[in-house]
C-alpha cells in the first residue's frame, strides 16, 4: 500500500475510534486501518452489516477550501470521507435507538478500496462471519444531489489486472532481421487484444479491455529484447470473466509467435461484478421512500468502474446505492479521481438517513 495513503488511512481511522469512543459503541481494528464497530439490540435477531470505505489517493488536490487535504499529494477525490462520516452518523442514530432494535448491526469502516485488498483482507480476519445481510453507499458526483439510485442486478463491473511480458532478441536498428523486434510484436498484441471484444464476446454483453502502459525500448536505434504491458479487463458476468484469461493467453502467444517472439501473462483477480441482490434492492428502495418519497430514486446506468464491497456481497445478500453529490451552483460536477472532486454535503445527511433506516428495514423484516 502506498505510504501517503496509509497515513491518511490511519488518521481517518483515529478520528473515527475517537467518535466511536464518544458514543460508547465498542469496536475492533480490522485488515489494519480498519475498524468494525458493533450495535447489539435490546433482543437477539440477525445481523445486517453497513459498509463504508475510508482510503484516499494519490491525488493533489487543487480545490482551496477550509477542509482541504493537510497531506500533499493525498486526497480524498472519491467521496470516501463522506462514506466515513455517513456511518458515524448513522451509528449515532442506531446507538440511541438500540433498545428498539431486535437483532445486531455491524458497521464496517474499510480500508484500501482503491487497492482492491481492503474488503477481502476484512472478510479473511473474520468480518462476515454471522452477517446476514449488507448494504453500502457510494457518493455519486454524475446524480444530482438529492437524487438516490438503488437497482438490482449488475451496478459495477470487475476489475482484474494483467501484465504481459514480450520476449525478443536485441540488435541494431539499421539490421532489424538480425533481431525480434518486441516493439512490433508487442504493437500487434496490443491490437490484436481488440478483437476479444469485438469478436469473441456477445455484443449484448458489456466488456472492455484496455492496456493503460507499454514500456519497452532504451535508444532510437536498439532493436528492444523485452517489453512489458498493463491492462486491465472490465465485465459484468461472472462465466465471461472466468474465460477472459484463456482468451488473451491464446491470443498473445499466438501473435508473439507470428512474429518468432514469446509473450507470457500474469493475470490477477481485483474484484468480481458488483451485483445487488433482488431482496435487498427492494429493502432499500421501500427505505428511500420512506424516508424522501418516490420521486428521490432516478434511474442510473450500470458503471465499468470496480468497487471491492462485491466481496461483501459473495458472501451474503446486499446491495449498494448511489447517493447523489452533483449540484452545479457549488462546483460539485467534477469526476470521481479528479483534483478538484468536492461534494456537497447536504448530501451527507440523505445517506445517514438511509444507512440507518436500511439497517432497521432488513431486522424488522427477517426478526
């Protein structure tokens, strides 16, 4: 994990012991930065976990506002704060009406979304164990603030990694049959990946693969021996990200060939799809409009991007909803990641809202 961030991490984390500490909720550390904190109701009942992400990222901020990030470099350009401080809010609520509550509530402060790590490393040390069901928030810069959106089935896609290494043979640029040039080689590779896309996978299924580096070569006149690319792939069904592997394996080792070069993969597994489960979909949806009426859900297309809460979903029921930050007035449009990414924190208290009413809706209907 990048140094910059961990520290972040480490001071959200303390300031969110020190609120927990303030309302006397007990918690435990948690995959390092982390924090699980837990609310027992005045009755035994199930278990609903909330989760929220709390890492920052390597981003200077560029916004000039009292809260501005104290650590150069470091931001939080995603909304992961808000996230934070959504579920302390809630906490807040829950814990002063936990005689009315029949059942437990778990809340998860995790760390290292960006990593993809953070969620897994959770459920490694034990997180979901006795948890029947989840839910999660994500501030949404692209719906405008007021605005909630809550579907079931695919909302986000998942997010691998992979590397390819290309082999050739060195030599002079001016005798080019005298070596394998992993230039062009690994040119072709880059266009033939194409294909998998366009070709082999059904054009009603939603793929991309995209290669982000290429670093190869050190003169103007030096045929390289070597080349190494990174990418990444993106879908939504489990049995085509089961198969992506093999595709691009075929593909590389057959073009480096044509060209008498080598190619090997390295292929990592980020995070799975990121699916709402149909019950829990319909929980929050009747909880947002309970709390703003119907006219506060909008539609929202599914996203490429990954979110690591899918972890928390292959292991129970749950669903993640969009709470929308955009507001013009305020400068609060700009994307996820950028330099100048601010939220408006009306929106702050939507998401409180609903992170508690979600959590009573799911032990109300299954205790």
């Amino acid at each position: 994990m990048y140094p910059e961030v961990s520290l972040q991490e480490f001071r959200t984390s303390q300031r969110i012991k020190e609120e927990l500490d303030k309302m006397g909720i007990p918690y435990t550390a948690s995959a390092g930065t982390g924090v699980i904190a837990v609310i027992e109701g005045s009755r035994q009942g199930r278990t609903v976990g909330l989760r929220a992400d709390i890492d920052a990222l390597q981003v200077q901020e560029l916004n000039d506002v009292p809260y501005k990030s104290k650590n150069e470099g470091v931001m939080h350009a995603c909304g992961h704060d808000g996230h934070a401080a959504m579920l302390l809010g809630a906490a807040k609520i829950l814990n002063e009406m936990k005689g009315e509550i029949k059942g437990t509530v778990k809340l998860f402060f995790q760390p290292a979304e960006e990593l993809a790590v953070g969620a897994k490393k959770m459920i490694e040390e034990g997180a979901m164990e006795g948890v029947d069901g989840t839910f999660a928030i994500h501030l949404m810069a692209d719906v405008p603030c007021g605005k909630i959106t809550l579907e079931e089935g695919p909302r986000l896609a998942s997010a691998d990694i992979f590397k390819i290494t290309v082999e050739g043979k060195g030599g002079h640029g001016s005798m080019p049959h005298q070596g394998i040039d992993v230039v062009v080689a690994g040119s072709a590779i880059i266009m033939q990946l194409q294909s998998i896309v366009s070709r082999e996978v059904s054009p009603l299924q939603p793929v991309t693969l995209s290669i982000g580096s290429f670093h190869t070569g050190t003169r103007f006149n030096v045929i390289a021996s070597e080349g190494v690319m990174e990418g990444t792939t993106r879908c939504f069904d489990p049995k085509i990200r089961e198969e992506l592997p093999k595709m691009i394996q075929r593909v590389i080792e057959n073009t480096a060939s044509s060209y008498r070069a080598k190619a090997k993969l390295e292929y990592i597994l980020g995070t799975p799809p990121t699916i709402n489960h149909k019950e829990s979909s319909d929980i929050g949806q009747k909880s947002i409009e309970k709390l703003f009426g119907r006219d506060a859900m909008v539609p929202y297309e599914k996203l490429m991007g990954g979110e690591d809460y899918s972890m928390f979903l292959e292991k129970a029921q749950g669903a993640i909803a969009f709470v929308g930050i955009g507001n013009e007035a305020k400068e609060t449009c700009y994307s996820h990641h950028h330099g100048r990414f601010n939220m408006d924190e009306d929106a702050l208290e939507l998401g409180t809202a609903l992170y508690a009413q979600y959590a009573l809706d799911f032990l109300n209907k299954f205790n």
